[in-house]
C-alpha cells in the first residue's frame, strides 16, 4: 500500500523524488523517506516519521546532495510503527545499498533467523521485514557484485507480496526494481528513467510508460530500460500512454482533493460513456474476448470487490439482472476465494478496483481463472495488474482519483458495470432495442443532472456544519437505494471518524429500528413515486414509523415528490430520473455531506487515519 518511486538521469533526483511522493502520499502516510546517491559517489538518507511536510522539512533544516540516481518511499505501515527507524528506505552491505519495499514478506521472520545464524552480530535499526530485505539484497551483492543479480536471487526466496526498489553506490545511475502481487510500472524519458508504483509518480516528467508483469524485474539506466522475469529471462514489456497529465493530479484551487473529485463526476460520467454509447446502442469493443456465443452460454455472473467497488457491483446487480436475465451475486473480495466457490466455464467473474491493484480482489481473480471462469475487470489505471491477469478489461475514465475516500471512480464503476449490463442483454437477446436506446439516453443525461445536483453543495454544506457534533447517522434505502445508504453511511465512517450504518429500509422492523432515539439523524434515500413497484409508499411508511419516534429526517427524494414533504426535516432534492439511474445521482449528497461534516470537524478529508487509498496487502 506504501508509494514508491525510482529514478536516474540527471542531477535533479531530489525534485522528482519529492515530487513524486507528494502525488503518491495517497497511498501512504505514517512515514517517508529517500536516499540518493550524490555527485561525490555517497549514499545519503533522510526519512521521517508523519506525513511528508515532516520529510520536507527535515530536507530543508539538513539538505541533500542532489544527485543523478535516487529512490523514494511514502509509507502505510504493516510491520513496525510509523517512527524514523521504520521508515523507508533501508540500508545493506554496510549502508552501501539502499532497499524500499511495498508489501508484505510473509517468511521474514525465517530469513531473518537466518541471517543471525549467519552473523550473531547483525543490527537490525528497525521492526520491519523489509530490513531484511536489505540486509539480504547487501550480502547477495557481496558476493555477486551485480545489483541485477543480487536482487534476483533474493526475491526468488521471498513469501508474499512485494514490490522493491535497490541501488548501491557501487553502480550509479543504475535502479533495480521487482515485483510479486504488488503494483510496478516503468516511466520513459529522455535521457532519464522512472520506476514508481503507479503512473502518478513520473507523470509530471513523462506520460510514456511501460507494464511490469508478475515475477519481473526491471533494470533502468538513463538510456536503458531492461525487463527479465525472475530468472534472469529478457521479457518484451508492453508500452502505453498515459491518459491524463500531472494537472489532473492537483488540486487546483479545490480545498480538498475530495471536493474537486466530486466537483469532476460528470465528466468522470460522460468519459466512460464516450465512444460506447452511441445512438441508442452500447458498443464495448474491449470485450472482444467474450464472444457473444460465450455471452449466451453464461448461467451466472459475479461480481467482486471491497469497500466502494463492492458496493458499486451491489447496484449494478440490480440492472444486469433486469437487463440481461442471469442471476448476478456480489461478493467480498476477500472472502470469495475462501469458501470454495463453485465456478464453472459458463461463469463471468467481473471484479472491481479502482487502482487494480487490490491484492484481495486480485488473488479472486486468480482464483476464478484457474477454476475455468471467464473474467472481466472494471479498473480505472491504465497499466495495473488486475486487467492484465483478466480475460478483458472495461477503462473507466474518471482520471487520476487521489483523495482515500472514492467518489468520482464509484460513479465511474456503476456507469461501467451497466454499459456492460447492457451489452450482455444485447448479445442474449433479453430485451428490445427500444428499451436499451431508452437506457442509452438515461445514461447520457446523467452528466447534466449530476451538474445540477453539485449546485446544492452550498446547502449541504450549511446543514453539515449544523450537524457537526453528530455521533451518529443511519442510512436507509429500498431496491437500489440500498447500496446507496451502504455507501453513504461508508464515506462518513472513513473520513468523519462517527457511527454511521446503511440498512435496508425494510429490514427496519426487523430489528434496527431500535436504534432510533429523540434527534438522530436519518438519511433516506426516497424511490421515484413514479417507480412501478410502488417501493415509494413503503419507504414513506418507513419514515413515518421512525419519525413517530423522535428521529431526525433528511430525505433524498425526486424533485417535487410532494409525498415526502410532511415527514421530513430536509429534503434534498434530485432531478427526475429512471429508477435504475436515479441512485448516481442520490449519491452525491451523501459525499458531500460527508466531505462538510468532516471538514466541519477540522479533519484532513483527503488523508483519513489508518486508511490508504490502494490496499494491496491482504
């Protein structure tokens, strides 16, 4: 989950390093750290404990040399605390050698004893399992006197999941990077090289970048860049172009990267749609690999994530299975490979990561296509691990997503998961081309009613700040309301640090309705009175039973849906919508309430305690 970044070229390694943890720190900020290898030919260090003003400023009290060859860490902390000694990087062959590492080495402990057997009288300065790393990288370098080598032979040995990043002053302008379950991707320049954890970390430089594949290593020099599997085998890297520049990666005026994320769901919208929804019709030519007879023979789809991305596969069950008549289950990343699924040749296993390069939801990947399933992905980074080990991959388009708590990307994953709804009903033959053209001009007026919703942002704001010593929140919704309350009551939970529970408004009487007391707040999230199923009458109940005992009522509801206007306190109106779209819409006051309650309460909404935005441990 920690960001990293390499690079060799010319005497400006600190500026890129720096600059480049600044666009990473989203995944990680208990520490961070770089080292450098100056014009003088030393290894130099500095690293800090907090976030990475606290690293700033310690470069500006004790400056480094700058250098031609440098690496840099931000970290989310696995084995030992966020101090000095754990940060990154760490040092081997007698602080000649320097070591960063995402991951987890799961057999550290064992290679550790080792290295004690070895020499009793080996210091270890920290808690972690990726000194060991270093310590073991330094003594393979020892004797092989090759950087390339050294590293090969030590990750050959190694449990778990890691990305690491070594150089050593003996070879200037050269960084050694490999990878195992965990994210790394080549940056190309002139006359200078990147590696990074993602494309964020070089973006400002470069936008030419290069795949890094399973068990791969990779070698870069200022006018090279060389690619082995493990072995010491050359392997042919795949090049592409990033999409988006390092403005997109900035807050530019926003107050907070959550702010400016949300404020971007339209476009977010109206780019995944670009190019696949068009007169009346979806086209999705990246599924190519899932042939229409391959469609036809599916008796059962599911769909795995974690956190939002499951919560977006929730929603999106609902039209899939209206659209394209097969039965659609949604499942935990993290639990789906352990209870011994049955999947069979005619089972679509769709997952969804925003980074892909969810460790949980990758190894369900990896689950489903060794037991025969067909397997598509929904990511929004260009390069990532999850669509290269699928069958096909859907791109969202929402643009680089920085702040931890996603907002733009969910959006951006329903609108993906429902052009692919679409395209699987087309191919089946379950409903009729009027009623996919009228589900195409749904989708395509979203962007506009998305704008008209982010108008009301001012009175959410003013009702957060009323609210700002709030304890509690319940969130209840009906059909695809529900998903909605789940990923309400989440956003609060991560960024504002309070109770908040999604229920399903029918599940009230069955049990959480006792948690209703005098003032407590209540989201609704109201169905269209015009919704066939006469879902709108029963919710309305459902506040009325709640408001008889004393709770709060704040209800997002159709505009002039004059039924729920008596019950509640607030209303927050949406624009009309059809019953399967108007939840994109529904969504986007509850982030913003959580984004103003939790700047209300003077927290960093972009960076939220204990969390990193990609979580690529298990």
């Amino acid at each position: 989950m920690c960001g990293i970044v390499g690079y060799v070229g010319t005497d400006k390694s600190i500026e890129v390093l720096m600059g480049g943890l600044r666009r990473l720190e989203y995944r990680g900020y208990d520490s961070a750290g770089i080292a450098v290898l100056g014009a003088d030919g030393g290894l130099d260090t500095r690293k800090k404990a907090g976030k990475l003003q606290m690293l700033a400023d310690e470069l500006s009290q004790h400056p480094l040399a700058n250098g031609a060859t440098g690496i840099g860490h931000t970290r989310w902390a696995t084995h030992g605390g966020p101090t000095d000694a754990n940060a990154h990087p760490h040092l081997g062959d007698e602080g000649r050698l320097a070591l960063i590492h995402n991951g987890i080495i799961e057999n550290f402990a064992e290679l550790k004893q080792e290295l004690l057997d070895e020499d009793p009288g080996t210091e270890f300065t920290s808690e972690t399992d990726s000194e060991v790393a270093a310590l073991l990288v330094g003594r393979a370098y020892r004797r092989t006197g090759d950087l390339a080598e050294a590293l090969r032979s030590v990750v050959a040995r190694l449990h778990g999941a890691f990305t690491l990043l070594v150089m050593h002053v003996d070879e200037p302008g050269v960084v050694v990077g490999a990878r195992r379950n965990s994210p790394l991707v080549i940056g190309l320049g002139d006359g200078e090289n990147f590696l990074g954890s993602d494309v964020a970390a070089f973006v400002e430089h470069t936008q030419r970048a290069m795949e890094i594949g399973q068990d791969q290593l990779a070698i870069i020099t200022p006018e090279s860049v060389t690619v082995t599997d493990f072995e010491g085998n050359a392997v042919e890297a795949k090049a592409f172009e990033v999409a988006w520049d390092a403005s997109a990666a900035e807050k530019g005026g926003w107050s907070s990267f959550m702010a400016k994320e949300i404020s971007e769901e339209p476009e977010a919208v109206a780019k995944t749609l670009l190019g696949r929804a068009v007169d009346g019709a979806v086209r999705l030519d990246e599924l190519e690999g899932l042939s229409d007879d391959a469609i036809r023979s599916l008796d059962r789809i599911v769909i795995v994530g974690a956190g939002t991305a499951n919560y977006s596969g929730m929603l999106a069950k609902y039209a899939i299975e209206k659209w394209a008549r097969v039965p659609v289950d949604v499942e935990l990343a993290h639990e789906f490979r352990y209870r011994d699924p049955i999947l069979t040749e005619n089972t679509l296993v769709v997952s969804i990561s925003q980074s892909g390069e969810t460790m949980d939801t990758l190894m369900a990947v990896k689950y489903a296509s060794e037991n025969g399933a067909r397997t598509v992905s929904v990511c929004n980074t260009q390069g990532a691990t999850i669509p290269r080990e699928s069958d096909a991959v859907i791109y969202t388009h929402a643009g680089p997503e920085v702040a931890v708590a996603s907002t733009k990307a969910f959006v951006a994953q329903v609108i993906a998961l429902y052009l692919l709804g679409l395209h699987i009903a087309t191919a089946r033959g379950t409903i009729a081309a009027e009623e996919i053209a009228a589900a195409v001009d749904e989708l395509q007026a979203l962007p506009d009613k998305m704008s008209t919703v982010l108008e009301e942002h001012d009175t959410i704001k003013q009702l957060a700040g009323w609210m700002a010593d709030t304890r509690s929140v319940l969130f209840l919704g009906r059909h695809v309301g529900f998903p909605v309350a789940l990923e309400g009551a989440l956003k609060l939970k991560e960024i504002a640090y309070i109770h908040a529970e999604g229920f399903a408004a029918g599940e009230l009487k069955h049990g959480p309705i006792a948690l209703i007391e005098p003032g407590i707040p209540v989201f609704v999230v109201v169905p269209s009175p015009r919704d066939p199923d006469s879902l709108h009458k029963k919710v309305v109940s459902n506040i009325q039973e709640i408001r008889a005992r004393g709770a709060r009522i704040l209800a997002i509801a159709e505009q002039g849906d004059a039924a729920v206007l008596p019950y509640a306190d607030v209303v927050l109106p949406v624009p009309l919508a059809g019953p399967l779209f108007e939840p994109l819409l529904a969504v986007i006051p509850l982030q913003i309430f959580a984004l103003e309650l939790a700047s209300a309460k003077g927290l960093d909404v972009d960076q939220p305690r204990n969390l990193a935005k990609s979580v690529t441990v298990e």
